[in-house]
C-alpha cells in the first residue's frame, strides 16, 4: 500500500488541524488571551450585551472547539470543514485589524499579507480534510 493514498497523511493532518482548532479554542476561555483578543475587533464591529466583544470571543472559541472536534468524527468531517472556513472569513477583520497595531498586540499582529496566505492555505488545508 502505497504511504500517500492509505490515507495516513491525510488522517495525521486532520488530527493536527483539529488539535490546533481545539487548543487555540480553549485559549479563549483564558481571562487574559481572552481580553487581548476581545481588544483585536475592530470598532466598527464592536456590539453591546450579546455582541460584546468578549462574548464573540467566547463564541469563536466555542466555534473552533465544536469545528476541531467536527473534523475529527466523518459524520460530522464535510460540515465542520466548511464551517472552519467560513469561521475562518469570519474573524480575518479581528486579524486584519491587529496586524496594523503591533505595537498594541505584538506577536498576536502577523502582517496582513502573511496572515492573508497563511489563513488561505490552512482554509485549503481545511477543506482537503473535511473532503477527502
């Protein structure tokens, strides 16, 4: 059997992706990266009550948790992967926003252009998992 198409490399990287979606989704639930990343919206997107910043970022986490966990189980694999890019989508003007204020949010600000490709490819990576 051929290493490429038993499907290990593709199981392996779907793990992966899912434990980087679960632990990055946990982090949100840490008081501070909490705060930091609530600061990260930008204005024009900063609600009150429920669309409080901090609780979209409670939600967000929530989201990647519920998305990693998705990847990892077939029945459920096409519908978080597609939901992961969309999250994905979702939350680039969170990232946009903080990539022209390192100074305020330092390594957390990947420049735009970097974070841009970097968030294509793991939407890619996404979909390969979640697909096939």
């Amino acid at each position: 059997m051929d290493f490429m198409t038993s499907g290990v490399v593709l199981d392996v990287l779907r793990l992966l992706i899912a434990a980087v979606f679960v632990l990055m989704g946990v982090n949100h639930f840490v008081p501070r990266s909490a705060r930091t990343m609530a600061a990260m919206m930008p204005p024009r997107m900063r609600g009150t009550g429920i669309l409080a910043p901090l609780n979209l970022v409670y939600l967000t986490g929530a989201c990647e948790i519920a998305g990693g966990l998705g990847l990892v189980f077939p029945p459920t694999r096409i519908a978080a992967g597609i939901a992961l890019v969309v999250f994905l989508a979702a939350v680039f003007p969170a990232n946009a926003y903080a990539a022209t204020r390192r100074d305020r949010f330092g390594a957390l600000a990947v420049p735009f252009v970097p974070r841009l490709i970097a968030q294509i490819v793991l939407a890619a990576l996404i979909l390969l998992v979640a697909f096939f």
